[in-house]
C-alpha cells in the first residue's frame, strides 16, 4: 500500500533470527526507503534475512534521534507516497527507541502505520519474571549519578508499592553491575527482583529473586545487554 510505513523489529540477540516471523522480509521486499538507527547494522541484517536483497536498491536514512531535518525527509518521503520501513537497533521500533518520533509523524500525516510482531525485551522479561503483568511501567533508563540513581530506585519501589505494580528499567551494558549493586544497596529484602539478561541468546538467564536472595549470589552483567524489573 503506497504511502505505508511499516515498523520492522529485528533480533535481540545477534544472528538469532528464528525469533522472528517470516512476514517481516515480505514486508522488507515492499519498501522503497529506510530510516534506521544504524545503517550498516541494519544492511547487515537485511543480507541476513535474505541474502539476494539488493540493499543499494533502497534509500537509506540515519534516524539518530530524529532531528528535524530526519523528520522532514521522512514526510517527504511519505508525501511521495514511498512504502517506509522504520528499523530498531535491537527490538521493536518505536518502544524505548527514537523511531518513535518517525511513527508520530506518520500519524500526523494520517498514514497507515504497520507494526510487525517481533521480540521484545521489556516484553519479554515481564512474560517470565512471574511479576504483575496487569499493572506495568517502563522507566527506561534511570540517573548515573550514584545519588539520583538510589533517589529513583526507592521511587519506584515506593510506587510499586502503592499501586502493586511491575516496575521495568534498563541500564548500558557497561554499567550493569552498578546498577545492581545500587538496587541490593538501596531496595527492601523482601523485594521481588528481576534481572534478564541476553534474552533470546543462547546464555539467556532470566532470575526472580528478592533482593535478599540476590545478595547472597554472585553474578556478572557487565558489558551484557541487560533489563531489569522491581516488585515491591
């Protein structure tokens, strides 16, 4: 349908492409134009999902948090009535990714917008972390500073809390242990505590614990793509 713009996911975990549904590549062969995190990564992928796709037959645009003059060319190329497709560095476009910003253009020009299914790694934590999956909040990323970061973390603790609800936030890998020594530090022992790390890999761990049971392990995050839930 001209003037579509379709939502890709891609994998979480490099190369584990069996998460993904066969419809995405048909949906890939339709576009005329690309807006993506990371141009390479996402012409890698492409290769990936068919190694036949001619990749320099596309337009390809660098989403980089959708500055103005991003935005402006993907109007342009909607008002062109060019079939867009919109990929995540790892994920779903749109959820925890500046893709969001394309999406919310392409509602303002009342254009079809087709999100695909594929994997989701705040999604995807909450299915197996046993925690309440009717009442949810994503927090994205918390504060690097030490003191802010403690000063959030007893907030949605507080939150949970009152509204019995499943807290999710996410940390760059290289800081993952810190965050988790702040939540041992800072969160009550009989808090519930998710952490899912590599999740569709092959070293997935998925572990609910509370935080006084987590004290007494010993686990590594760093440099590990990781997200982790609280359940006051």
């Amino acid at each position: 349908m001209a003037g579509s713009v379709y939502l890709i996911p891609t994998f979480l975990y490099e190369n584990v492409l069996q998460v993904l549904p066969a419809y995405i590549l048909e949906a890939v062969e339709k576009c005329d134009v690309f807006f993506v995190e990371n141009e390479r990564s996402a012409r890698r992928y492409l290769k990936q999902l068919k190694r036949e796709i001619v990749i320099d037959n596309y337009e390809w645009f660098t989403i980089d948090k959708a500055e103005n003059e991003v935005i402006q060319a993907f109007r342009e190329k909607v008002k062109e009535n060019k079939v867009v497709g919109i990929i995540s560095e790892a994920g779903c476009p749109g959820v925890a990714d500046p893709g969001q910003l394309l999406v919310a253009a392409a509602q303002a020009l009342n254009v079809r917008v087709v999100p695909l299914v594929g994997p989701s790694s705040i999604l995807l934590a909450l299915m197996a972390s046993g925690m309440n999956g009717q009442q949810f909040a994503f927090a994205g990323y918390l504060p690097i500073d030490n003191t802010q970061r403690a000063k959030a973390i007893r907030d949605l603790e507080t939150e949970s809390k009152k509204k019995d609800c499943t807290q999710i936030f996410i940390e760059t890998p290289y800081r993952n242990n810190q965050m988790l020594e702040t939540l041992l530090k800072t969160c009550q022992p009989s808090t519930r505590l998710c952490v899912a790390v590599n999740i569709t890999g092959p070293d997935e761990l998925i572990k609910t614990k509370t935080v006084e049971q987590w004290k007494q392990q010993n686990i590594d995050l760093h440099k590990k793509p990781a997200i982790f839930l609280l359940k006051a």
